[in-house]
C-alpha cells in the first residue's frame, strides 16, 4: 500500500492485469489507459446505465478527453430484470454504429450487471475486443469485476450464458460509493464476509472488531480500503488458481446455491443478489451444522456477522419442489449431484457433493417451519 492506494496484480499467464483500489481513481483514467500503451485512436466505448452515467458519466469522458482519447457513452437500463439478449443487442448496435474494430475498447461504468453485460458484449463483438472494469458498487468491486467471468440471464436461470473474459485493467475507486444507495453498500458486504468464511479468517475478524460495517459514513477510508483490498486479494488468488473453474474457484459461489435459487423463485425483485447470498449462507451454515461440518459456535460467528452487516438472513417461505428444480439447474451440478460449498471453520470450506435429495426434502422443509 502506497498513500492509501492499492495495487494487486492478477498474475494470470495469458491475461495478466492490475487491480487499482483508491479513493478518487476515476480521474487516472486517461493516464491508466496510456500506461497500458492504448493508443491515442483506440475507439472507446464507455457502457453505463442512467443511473451511474448520471453521476459519473461527464467525469469518465472528460478525464479520456483530457488525455487525448475520443469516447462515446451508451447508456442502458441495466437491473437485473434486463441482464439479458436484448441488452446485449443494443451494446452490439452501439458497437456497430461507433465502428468498434478488432482494437477497440469497451469501458464498464457502473455495477455488476453492466460489469458483467459489457465483459459479455466485449467478448462476443468481433470474437473478442478489450475491456475495462469501472466498478461502482461494492459488490462489483470487491467481486463481480475481477476474474473474468461475464455474462447474461437464461429465463431459466441466472449466468446461464456467457463467457470467460478478463479485463485488461480494473480501476476502483471507493468515491463512487458515496452516490450508491446504503441497501446496495450492506449487499456487497455480504460478499466481502463471504472471502472471510471461505478463507480469510483474519478479514472476518477485522469485520468482526469493527465498530460499524453497515453504514459507509461511519466507516474509515483505511478499513474501507483494507477490507476491499483483502476481498480482491482473495479473489485474485483463488482466480490465479483455477481461471476457467475446474474446481478450486467453485468455492467463490459459497451462499451462491441457495441464493441463486432465491433469486430465481422470487424473479430476481424481492431480493438484490448480494441479500440472496447472505440468506443462501445462513442457510449452507444451517445445513452444515445438520451434517455436523462445523459447529453451533462457527455457525453463531457468520450469522452474527451477517446480522451486523444489516443484511436478512430469515429464510423465505418457498415451495421445496421449485427450490430443488433451481438447486438442479445450477451451474456446479455435475452428473446430477447438486454440490455445496460446506463451511468446516470460518476461513475454511470444502465442496460437496454428498446431499441426497431426500435429505434436502427434509432440510428444506425445515427451513420453511424455522
Ligand atoms: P447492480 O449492477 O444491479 O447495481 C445495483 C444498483 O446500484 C443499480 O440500481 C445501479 O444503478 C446502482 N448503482 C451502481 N453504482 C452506483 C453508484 N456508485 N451510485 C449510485 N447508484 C449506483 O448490482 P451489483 O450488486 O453491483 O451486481 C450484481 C450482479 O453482479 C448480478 O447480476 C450478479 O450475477 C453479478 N455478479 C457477477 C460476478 C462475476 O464474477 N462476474 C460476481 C458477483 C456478482
Ligand atoms: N463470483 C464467482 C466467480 O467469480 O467465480
């Protein structure tokens, strides 16, 4: 760390690239760009969605200008509901009428969603140009935009298509939360908990000794940054390890499962993603106390914790035979076996893929009569 700014490479053979967490960063975009050796002509096209453009548009721009790159700036409406073929569609538009050749560059401005569409848009025009991650929410940052996975929606499920496309850079500047509504900050906060439980027990313990992780003006800069730092660090190593999920990386989807399937029964309204993964946690925990993976105490540990965040952890009333269809249309089910990611310790996980559906007949069931 150099004057409370952090540098983390993401030292992947093929696609190595840099991590830029500091508060005020989007103004280096300009600088970033040519560090990396874009050329002056490179067409750029900066994704965002009205909401983000709003705030951060007319910087991003202006900063490219002021360095001497030409850009243009697409803004679509971008919730969950449109992470889908006719959002993609339009970014394809866009890309056509601005001429995006083999050199271009597309920019994300905003959160995971655009994050994940404009990664997804990148990979696909031309068989694949460059981009860039300006993420703005912390869910974004500390998770949805380092590691390359981008995608859309399948009616039938969540991240169903897509592709593996790392960024060339990604640039987060914790200003921007400043704009981002609290209900979205305590949803990131849900996936920064989750690198403390799967294995950074000493980020849980920061958390856990901090006197407020649930309101972003009671928390200092250099925790902020400590805590988005550790989160990417993590990310990143794992990522390292495992690009394309063969196995080790399934272990970043802890909560996911059953939180997938929340998203999914409710119709992606009732809950954002990072509330349905914190729901999705209390209830791996629930289920791992059951097959005696860890204990009352751990278990007490994470639930407090989420609690602190301000985030639900009560499990919503929901019909066993759909959850089960969802658990089964997820993306880790391999030759049938749903696979959970098992807490053991906070700070330590396994896959498994043990669970037979009876026993999550009865798990479930449970669940809804808590
Ligand atoms: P999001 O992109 O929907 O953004 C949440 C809301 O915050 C939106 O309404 C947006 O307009 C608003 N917003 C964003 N930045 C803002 C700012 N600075 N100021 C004011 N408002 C702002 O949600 P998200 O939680 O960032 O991302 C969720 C998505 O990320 C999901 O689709 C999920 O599948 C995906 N995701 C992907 C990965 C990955 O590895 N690719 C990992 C985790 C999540
Ligand atoms: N968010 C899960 C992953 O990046 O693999």
């Amino acid at each position: 760390m150099k004057n409370n700014s952090y540098t983390i490479k993401v030292n992947l053979k093929s696609n190595p690239y840099k991590v830029l967490i500091e508060k005020g960063s989007i103004k280096l975009i300009g600088s970033e760009l040519i560090r990396l050796g874009i050329k002056k002509s490179t067409k750029i096209l900066v994704v965002s969605n009205p909401v983000v453009a709003n705030h951060y548009g007319d910087l991003v721009l202006g900063k490219l200008k002021e360095s001497g790159f030409e850009a243009n700036l697409l803004i679509i409406e971008a919730g969950e509901d449109k992470k889908n073929q006719a959002s993609i569609s339009l970014i394809h538009d866009s890309a056509y009428e601005n001429n995006l050749e083999r050199t271009s560059l597309m920019i994300a401005l905003g959160g995971g969603v655009i994050g994940d569409m404009t990664g997804f848009a990148a990979s696909t025009w031309l068989r694949g140009i460059s981009f860039i991650q300006i993420p703005t929410t912390l869910l974004s940052m500390v998770d949805a935009s380092v590691g390359g996975k981008t995608g859309i929606n399948h009616p039938q499920g969540k991240n169903l298509i897509g592709a593996f496309h790392q960024p060339k850079l990604v640039l987060i500047d914790t200003k921007t939360l400043n704009t981002l509504p609290s209900r979205e900050f305590k949803a990131g906060m849900a996936e920064v908990i989750k690198y403390g439980v799967i294995v950074d027990k000493e980020l849980f313990k920061k958390l856990e000794d901090a006197d407020c992780i649930d309101n972003l003006k009671l928390i200092p800069d250099d925790l902020l940054l400590d805590i988005i730092y550790h989160s990417v660090q993590a990310k990143a190593l794992i990522v390292e390890k495992d690009e394309l999920e063969g196995g080790l990386r399934a272990i970043l989807n802890y909560g996911h499962t059953f939180g997938h399937a929340i998203e999914a029964l409710s119709g992606y309204e009732q809950w954002v993603h990072g509330e349905a993964v914190a729901i999705g946690m209390i209830a791996i925990g629930e289920l791992a106390i059951k097959k005696k993976f860890w204990t009352i105490k751990e278990n007490t540990r994470q639930q407090d914790l989420l609690l602190k965040a301000g985030l639900p952890i009560s499990w919503p009333n929901l019909d066993i035979d759909k959850v089960i269809n969802a658990l089964k249309s997820d993306k880790k089910v391999r030759e049938g076996n749903i696979r959970f990611v098992m807490p053991l310790s906070i700070g330590n996980v396994k896959i498994v893929d043990s669970i037979s559906i009876k026993e999550l007949y009865d798990f479930l069931s449970e669940l809804n009569n808590l």
